[in-house]
C-alpha cells in the first residue's frame, strides 16, 4: 500500500484513513518513525501495559528496587564474559 500526504508548515502529517485501518489505530495511540536512508517507515508502537503479568516474576524479587535489579544483572554480564 502507498497513499501520500501533505506536510504542513509545522512539520505535520495527518495519517491517512487507510492506513490508520491497517495499522490498528486509534486516538492516543503511540507511532514511531523509522527512517532507512531516504524513506521513513511509520509502525504502531506496542502497548507495554498489555504485556503486564505477561512474565512470571519469583515472588522472592517481585519487591526488588529497580537500582538492585540492575546491579545484579550488570554483575551476572561481568560473570560471563570471563
């Protein structure tokens, strides 16, 4: 599928009807723009909220402070690489 659009004067594009249809969107969602030498790719970025409880946590770390948790994983990095 190719539809174009009109840029604005501040930089503004509206997304055509179509592609909002084929990409799922709605208001409020989140896009991001990927750009491969001389063309930009648009994709719907994921819901990372829809993914809560999606991976099982031990209930042992689930009340582990962020700073704690990248401090072991960084520690667990130098383990391997000797």
């Amino acid at each position: 599928m190719e539809i174009a659009a009109r840029l604005t004067s501040k930089g503004q594009v509206t997304i055509p009807h179509a592609v909002r249809e084929a990409l799922s969107l709605v208001e409020g969602d989140r896009v991001v723009f990927r750009v491969e030498g001389d063309h930009a790719v648009i994709a719907r970025t994921p819901d990372l909220l829809a993914l809560a409880g999606s991976v099982e946590i031990p209930a042992a770390r689930r009340s582990t402070q962020w700073d704690d948790i990248v401090r072991d994983v960084h520690a667990a990095r130098g383990r391997r690489r000797r």
